[in-house]
C-alpha cells in the first residue's frame, strides 16, 4: 500500500495550537495533550488512503481539490498531491469555527495558497 507525506502549513499549525490553549485554559493541561494528541494521529492517519474522505470542493480558480475529514467536533482540511505523494493539511477547526466551507474556501487559496 501506497503511503502519503503529511505536511502541516504553518496555518493549520497554528489551528491546532489555538485548539490546545483553549482546552488548556477552560479545562486542564491534561485535557489539551490528550486532544492534541488525537487531533495529530487522524491528521498521521491520512497517510494511508488520503482519499477516503469526501470532497469538500473543487476551487474555480485554482483547480485544487478540497478533502475534509470530520474528526469528532473538528474538520481537517487537506489537499492531495498525487504527482508528490503528499498530503497537505491546509487547517484544522472546530465545526463550529467554520460553519460556512464554501466561504471558508473561496477565501483560503488567496490567504494560504502558497501551501497549497
């Protein structure tokens, strides 16, 4: 079976740090590792079989192709590069952060498309 590099943009990177310091603070340190933690293995586990999850979207202008993989309450964003083997996580929110995807991806190539 074929596996993929898993790459983070330094967006979602930063989705996942904001994720810990929540939970950090309107819970417990503890809580926020085991989070954290479980966030970053489903993000590991889209090295094998990326495509498993559904298509969120093709971008118009990009023709990028859009996965999201719903996480417990949380979306991972991702694109695939087939010719690299690569997936890119491009963010990582709460459901309730980004209630509006095609918003949210109409605006997310022209902000993070270098990570793209």
């Amino acid at each position: 079976m074929e596996t993929y590099d898993v790459q983070l943009s330094s967006f979602a990177e930063y989705n996942v740090l904001n994720i810990y310091c929540y939970m950090a603070e309107s819970f417990s340190v503890e809580t926020a590792k085991h989070i954290s933690n479980k966030i970053y293995e489903a993000i590991k586990s889209l090295s094998y079989l990326p495509h498993r999850y559904r298509i969120l979207e093709i971008a118009k202008y990009t023709k990028n192709v859009y996965h999201i993989y719903s996480f417990e309450k949380y979306d991972i964003y991702y694109s695939i590069n087939e010719l690299y083997h690569t997936v890119t996580i491009l963010a990582v929110l709460n459901q309730r952060q980004a209630p509006n995807y095609s918003l949210f991806l109409q605006e997310f190539p022209t902000v993070y498309g270098k990570y793209i």
